[in-house]
C-alpha cells in the first residue's frame, strides 16, 4: 500500500495528492510519469508526476475526475492508501540532458493549459533549482480552475497567468498569449506546452508558424504503461510511437492531434456508464442514452 | 474398456461455456485418473520424458497414480516442476510427451497432461506443498518477471537454499499466466494463484509494481546486494501489421484486449476497467494467443472471426484450443490476410479489407508460403480487430543496462544451458530470450536459470 501524506482539493474536480513512494521518488524525473490504482477493482489511472522529494521519499500527484476510478479516487483522504504506485515510467524530459550553460543561453517558454500546470511544475522548478529562467504562460478557463498559481510563481523566472473568459490574468487562450509575446517582440527558441490535446494542438499550429519547436506531453488512454499493450499508440511524423515507452514527450509539430482526440473517445461511452452507475447505484436502470437499455 | 482408447475427459458444454469464463475442462476425478494411468505401460526407455522440456519422471509419477498415492506422485513431478497445475492444461502435449508416447502408435497415447493436472490439483486440495529448503545460505538472488520463467527459477534457487526476491511490474504476479491466458483455459484463483503461493511457500518475495529498467536498473539491484540476477521478462510488445486505419478505435493488439479482461478483469461489471467488446470481432493470427482472444470475444458477446493467413495445417495453436474455439463458434477465416482496416467518419472500425490466400513453395520456417490470388479482395463486415501476431520482447531493460547484449529481434543473448548472458552475474531465460513461446519452455529456461546461477554462486 502507498499511503497518502496529504491530500488537497485544487478545483471542485481536480485534486493534489502526496504519496509515500520511495523506490519512486528515488529515481523519478521530470516528464515521468506514474501509473496508480486504488483498490483492487480500480482502474490503472496513468498521471505525470508534478512534484518528488527524494528525501522524504514522496511523489506529488495531481488528477482531474474524469471516469470512475478517478471520481473514487478524489474521495480519499491525508491517511488513506493506494493499493498501487508504480513508476517512474516513460522517458525524463530531454531538455534535462542538456548542458546548463547551454540551457542558461536557450530562451524556454512553458505553456501550461488547465491540469496540465502540474506536469509542467516539476520541469520549471527543476530550471530554477539549476539556475535557468524561463517564462511560463498557465492558461485555464476560468479563474477557479488556475492551479498551482503560488507554486508556480516561485520558480518561474516570468509567470503570465490567462482566462479564456479573462476572469483573471489576461484574457483569452494559451495561443493568444504566444501571439501577444511575439507581437511584443519576444522570442523563444523552444517551448514545453502540455495540457487538453486540442490545446497542445492549436499551440502546435502557432508555434509551427513561429518557426518555434515544441515540445509536448500526451497522456493516451493506457493500460500496463510499459509498453505492452499498444493502447496508447500515436503517429508522429511517418512512425508509430508508443506514448508510454517512447513518451511522453514528442515533437509536437510531428503529433497527429486529431488522431489522438479520436483514440481519446474510446471509452467515452463505458466510462459515462460506470460514471453513471457510480452515482446512481443500483437504482440505474437504462435510460442513460449510454446503456442500450 | 478399450485399452487403445483414453478415458474421455469431462467438460462444459460448448453452448454453455461460449456464454461465461469458468474453465472448460473439468479435468479428471480420482477414478479415472486411475483408470487412465493403468493404460500406461511402463516402457523401459520413456520416450514421453525425452518429450518433456523440464524432464519430469512421467512413468514414475504415474505408477504412484495406479498405486494411488498421490501425494508421492506429486512429490515426484515437483522434483522438475514448479508449476504442474498450469502445465498439465497449457503445455502442447501432443508435440511434447503424448507425442512421444508408445501407446500412441496404435490408439490413443496416454493422458498425461490431463494426469498431471490431477496430480497437482489433488495436492492443492489436500495441502501437500513442494518441499523447502533445510537451510538458508544467506545469498540474496533478483529474479525479475514472475511468469514462468521467473517463478521456476525463483522456486528451484530457494530449494537450494538462496533468499530469492521476484520483481514484478505490474500489480499482480503470474506474467502471461495472469494477464495473458484467459480465466476459462487457466483459473486465476483456484490455479495461478495456488501455484504462486507454493513458490512462495519455499520462501520466495514477490515484490509487485517495480519495472526494472524504469523503477531502478539492474546495477541498482547490485548495489542493493543481489548477487546474481535472473532476467524472465518475457516478450511484452505487441506486433501490428503495418496495414493502414490500424490506430483507428476498435483495433487492438491481442495483449490489451486479454489484459483489459484477464488482468483487469473488464468482463466483471464491478470492476472499473473497461473494454471495448465489439459485436463483430475478427482476431487476426493462428497462435494460442489468437485463439484466447477469440475465445475471449465469444464470450463477450460477439460474432468471432479467426482471419489466418495460412491454412488449417500451417495453424501453430495447441490442437485443444482449435478444437474448442470451433466448438465454441468461432468461424475460422483461413487462408485470408487483411489488406485494410475500413475506418468510419468518427475514427472507428467499420470493416476488415482482405485478400484470399493460397499456398505456395515452403518457406524459411519449413511452412508452405501463402501467396495473395488474385482478384480475391473482399470486407468482412466487423466493428473490431485484435492483432494477435505474436510478440517480442520488451527493450526495457536491455536499454538500461550496460553489458547486456541483444540479437537483431532485441532478444537477450543467453547461454541455452545455464542462461549465463553477457554480463557477469546475470542470466536470462524464457520468452525474453527466445521471443515469444511456450509456457513449459519458459520454465525449462527457468530451471537452466537457476542451476547456472547456483553454479556460479557456488564458485565464486
């Protein structure tokens, strides 16, 4: 069992979590990736690490509600236990391997767009700790659902914060931002920008027109998360990659988006049953347009 | 009696068992077994042992059958094997120890799988365990992966007195045993488990959610003071065809389709992990693992295509589990290789493009070679596809670790006698060795394993 150090609610959906996971925290880095299971009926629920103490021996952990598993999940408390940790999987982030002299000379941009600020943390706060600065834009739809703001703010060399409906920070979305940057006269020679697909996507676009190579994190419907399955193959460039063991990270301007949103619809269907079943008990029976009932 | 014949086995029947998992074959009772070891005659040179990869006393465990003593003859199997339970209902018997057996010239051979399944079943429900060790010698060895290359080896080194721990990378040990070989074939619970739990009980730790390669690497397992470690990982990754719509929703390899269900265990509603059934399912391959999945999806509820592209001859899955499949319901698509997955405006199957096949000149592998005729394209109507086109092992740890050489299909180089590898201390057997096989061939790497780590422990 893993057992949870703390537990805090980001937004009504997306919960933080720190786990007691030593063999994890020893050997994890930025751009990793663990996968968790509750109980022993519970799904394998794969989420980038957003924070590790090596020290202590804990893993962060941040995940939004979006199927069963992940809504039992967000029950659990300061006390309570995953069944299963296991991590870390997948490759670091490249941008590690780097010289840091070459990395202080780069110009870095972070684009960060809803949950997708927890993964992006751990690799800013890895700058900071090793002398880098970079600019960091966390985009969100609304003010209540910017996470991780405070936390952010104390590594970023430059944190720009935007609403879509500019109920905080600037107003409009992630690319809008980059746009304005550019217009400023600003420019980067790469970006980091996980987050939605479609908003990697729309990024990927822009930066492609900018001339700026991005990076991103896709986080593909998995099962095992060692590379045995193949449910979270994606086509970048010409080649068939597998998001867990060849990934997270890619090119983004090689990432076949569209193809990735449509693999991500998969279980959309069973997941809105069990999510349903979930709520109502027992006492569903049909009529949820999903059943076939 | 016909003595040429074998005492029939009793089993559900085909029209009830298509519609859930418990296992099909009921396996013998006490009479029975009896009643087939009889048939036995004893030859002076057993070709059947020569016919076993692990070279279990065959004549000898079955003469305690026909004296009755069970627990001796379970004795006698656990000198070469570790997991009698599972080998009797998934070893290939026909190419292996019934295959050899004198009785089968002329008749039926010997049950002996079915025999030893009885075996090893009555042990587990009379309590009777492999015996331990007297005396611990205090070496620590790592065995990584618990299917059955791991667990042999695990369980012979702790006969010898080693402090063994398996690691294991995902939840649940057992390997293919557990996410791999359907519920119906082989019982998790009343079989694997109780197999595992008597490797256990020699005094093995089985270490679960750590992915050596990724979690720490095999020098890490130096440091933290094994002595020797023993690589049954297994061959993990999935082929795919290469044909185009093969991302589209609705195509799977066979691993995630069986492990959705076996490990996760999707086909119980209370479960969380779900699956993708289908309603038309066309399982691509001829191998067991293409016979699981179909027989998987047959139970799910949907019409099952096997789409092979040699004939009924050529097909490499146990003879059991064909017979069965057919059985069951499953339409056996031969000689017919897909060309195309038809993808839909929503990104999912709507149909399988394939070409009619005949057979030509043998090939490499000694099997007449399947060519394309022509002006035979057609669809097969099917709202999902599973490639089950074999598997190769995982470059997980091979990557990682320095000194660990691989061939060209990123198979570990091994020793076929010791499974002494390229790096000092370390040794490797099973699928991640030979790419995808058999269970008993894994375990039989396993036990080659496990006398070459003891040998150079010995000697150091």
């Amino acid at each position: 069992m893993y057992k949870i150090l703390q537990a805090e609610m980001l937004t009504d959906v997306t919960a933080l979590m720190v786990v007691e996971a030593p063999r994890v925290a020893k050997y994890c880095n930025p751009g990793q990736f663990v996968i968790v299971k509750l109980d022993e009926k519970g799904e394998r629920i794969p989420l980038t690490i957003c924070d590790y103490d090596r020290e202590a021996g804990t893993v962060t952990i941040v995940f939004q509600a979006v199927g069963a598993s992940t809504k039992k999940m967000l029950e659990l408390h300061s006390g309570d236990a995953f069944q299963d940790f296991v991590g870390p999987l997948g490759c670091a982030s490249e941008l590690i391997d780097k010289p840091i002299e070459e990395l202080k000379r780069m110009k870095i941009l972070f684009v960060a767009g809803g949950v997708g600020a927890a993964p992006v943390y751990p690799q800013v706060k890895w700058m900071k700790e090793h002398g880098v600065d970079v600019d960091v834009i966390v985009g969100a739809r609304t003010k209540e659902l910017v996470i991780l703001e405070d936390q952010m703010r104390e590594v970023a060399g430059n944190l720009i914060i935007t609403t879509d409906d500019g109920s905080y920070g600037r107003s409009g979305m992630v690319t809008k931002v980059i746009e304005d940057l550019y217009a400023e006269g600003r420019k980067y020679d790469i970006c980091v920008c996980i987050g939605p697909v479609i908003m990697m996507k729309f990024t990927c676009l822009l930066t492609k027109k900018l001339g700026l190579p991005t990076i991103v994190s896709m986080n593909p419907i998995m099962v095992d998360g060692t590379g045995m399955c193949g449910a979270c193959r994606l086509t970048v460039g010409d080649q068939i990659k597998f998001a867990c063991v060849d990934g997270p990270e890619f090119d983004g301007h090689l990432v076949n988006f569209d193809e990735a949103m449509k693999r991500q619809q998969m279980y959309k269907t069973q997941e809105g049953r069990a999510m349903l079943k979930l709520a109502e008990g027992d006492t569903h029976h049909g009529g949820c347009g999903h059943c076939g009932e | 009696m016909d003595v040429l014949k074998k005492v029939p086995v009793r089993e559900q029947e085909p029209k009830v068992r298509a519609t859930n998992f418990e296992e099909v074959c009921y396996g013998y009772n006490g009479e029975e077994a009896v009643c087939e070891a009889f048939r036995c005659i004893k030859c002076k040179n057993p070709q059947c042992v020569k016919g076993c990869p692990v070279g279990i006393n065959i004549p000898g465990f079955i003469e305690k059958v026909q004296e009755g003593d069970i627990a001796a003859a379970y004795q006698i199997i656990s000198e070469s094997s570790a997991l009698p339970a599972i080998c009797g209902r998934v070893c290939p018997q026909e190419t292996q120890c019934e295959g050899k057996c004198i009785r089968g010239i002329k008749g039926d051979p010997i049950s002996i799988g079915k025999l030893e399944r009885y075996v090893a079943d009555w042990a587990k429900e009379n309590h009777v365990l492999p015996k331990k060790a007297e005396k611990m010698n205090g070496k620590k060895v790592a065995v990584i992966g618990s299917g059955p290359a791991g667990l042999t080896c695990a369980g012979d080194l702790a006969k010898l007195g080693y402090e063994v721990t398996i690691f294991e990378a995902l939840h649940e040990p057992g390997g293919v045993l557990t996410y791999g070989i359907p519920e119906f074939r082989l019982p998790k619970s009343a079989v694997v488990q109780q197999e595992i739990d008597n490797v256990k009980s020699l005094g093995v730790k089985i270490e679960c959610n750590v992915v050596i390669g990724k979690s720490m690497t095999i020098d890490q397992l130096f440091e933290e003071g094994f002595e020797a470690v023993f690589i049954g990982s297994g061959a993990g990754l999935p082929k795919f065809m290469g044909i185009p719509g093969e991302n589209a929703n609705g195509v799977f390899s066979a691993n995630e389709y069986l492990t959705r269900n076996n490990l996760m265990k999707a086909f119980d509603e209370t479960y969380d992990t779900p699956i993708s059934a289908g309603k038309k399912v066309a399982v691509v391959g001829g191998g067991n693992v293409a016979m699981d999945a179909a027989r998987t999806a047959l139970r799910l509820g949907a019409e099952t295509y096997i789409v092979y592209r040699r004939g009924e001859e050529e097909i490499p899955a146990r003879a059991e589990e064909v017979h069965h499949a057919k059985e069951e319901g499953v339409i056996f698509k031969l000689l017919t290789n897909p060309t195309e997955v038809l993808v839909d405006d929503k990104g999912w199957v709507s149909g399988l493009r394939c070409v009619e096949m005949e057979l030509g000149e043998p090939d490499a592998s000694g099997r007449r070679r399947p060519v394309v005729k022509e002006g035979s394209e057609f669809t097969l109507e099917v709202d999902t596809v599973i490639m089950a086109l074999g598997t190769s092992p995982n470059p997980l740890i091979s990557s990682t670790t320095e000194g660990l050489e691989t061939n060209k299909w990123k198979c570990i180089i091994a020793e076929e006698s010791n499974g002494q590898t390229t790096k000092e201390g370390v040794y490797a057997g099973g699928d991640a060795v030979t790419g995808a096989a058999t269970v008993i061939l894994a375990m039989e790497a396993g036990k080659a394993g496990a006398r070459g780590i003891h040998e150079y422990l010995s000697n150091r």
